[in-house]
C-alpha cells in the first residue's frame, strides 16, 4: 500500500518542485501540503483526490487502498550497442513498470549488439530509458549522431570532448571534438535507467 507522503514525495523529486508550487497548481494551500508530507493526513476530500488524481496521471484513491495499479511504458524501437544503426523510432508495444519505475523513466529500446556486455547490457536487452539532454561523465545514455544513428554508451564528457565508451574490448570508443558535436551534431537524448533480459 502506497502512503500519501509517499505519492506527494515522488512527484516533488521527479519534478523537483517546492511545496509552494505543488500547492498553486493544486488550489490549496501550503499548510496542507505539509500536511500530507508529513503523514498526519491518510485521506483525502473527493475534490482534493480528483485534484491530486489529474495532476499525477494516476489513480490516488485506489493506490491509497493498496490496490494495484498496472503501469506501461513504451517499446520505441531499437537502439544499437555498437554503432551505425540509424535511430528509427518504431513502436514496439508496451512494457509493464511499478509505480516508482513509472515516475523515473520515459520509455523502453531494444538493444541490439554486444558493445555493452561488460556493463551487464546483452544484445536482445530492454533499456529504460529518462529523457534527458543531460548526462554525467560516465552515465550510461543514449546518443544520436548525425541526426540517425543511435548508440547507447557510457558517455564521458571532458572539456572538449565527448567519448563514447563501450563496455567490450572488441569494440572501438568513439571521440568527438567541440566542433563535431555542434556540426554532426552529436546530442544525448536518453540515460540509461536499467537493462531487462527477457526470458
């Protein structure tokens, strides 16, 4: 069963709001958000549930009963674990997450290529993926060259370059300077959340 707190915590972190703006865009005041941060509050008026429900995407009220809820993203496609596969967004069905899981990531990629081995992802893998522009040095991502070509590497970021690093000795790290990350372009578009083998 899920608690109020805990429902209102994760919306803050992935939205990284204050208390004040989650009580403007929900119509009460900030006493009553932290109220229900504080976990005195374990109900909710109908009209504040609704309120809370459409904000979040979600049902409030059957969380709050410990009931489940199914949560999909997403399979948009393939991503190589290698290079010179051109990105093509093509929708492969859907993939069941938790609750958390649904607040964290964005969607699913099949990779294909065995260049991330070493760091657990195997060719035939589901990744999930956060939709984001911005990595840290080392975070594992996904990253379109040219416009096409989608690769999923450990990213390391210096001050004028972006290495793109595999996770398998067989295959090549690739460098891009300043000026072919602007004229390529080479742009993050994804960090990798977690690797699923299916059975």
């Amino acid at each position: 069963m899920m608690e109020l707190r805990q429902i209102i915590l994760d919306y803050k972190n992935k939205y990284q709001i204050s208390n004040d703006e989650l009580a403007k865009r929900l119509g009460v005041n900030k006493s009553t958000i932290s109220r229900w941060l504080s976990g005195e509050v374990k109900s909710l008026q109908e009209d504040k549930m609704r309120r809370l429900s459409d904000l979040l995407g979600l049902d409030v009220e059957t969380l709050l009963k410990g009931k489940m809820i199914q949560f999909h993203k997403p399979i948009l496609g393939y991503v190589k674990a290698g290079y010179d596969l051109y990105g093509d967004e093509n929708y492969l069905g859907e993939e069941e997450v938790t609750f958390e899981d649904s607040r964290k990531g964005d969607y699913f990629l099949r990779v294909m290529g065995e260049s991330m081995e070493g760091a657990g992802i195997m060719d035939g893998d589901l990744v999930y993926i956060q939709q984001t522009r911005i990595l840290n040095s080392g975070d594992i991502g996904v990253v379109l060259i040219g416009g096409e070509e989608a690769t999923l590497k450990r990213v390391i970021l210096k001050k004028d370059m972006m290495i793109l690093e595999a996770a398998n000795p067989l295959v090549e790290n690739r460098y891009f300077s300043k000026e072919d990350i602007e004229s390529l372009p080479v742009e993050i578009i994804g960090k990798a959340i977690y690797s699923k083998t299916e059975l």
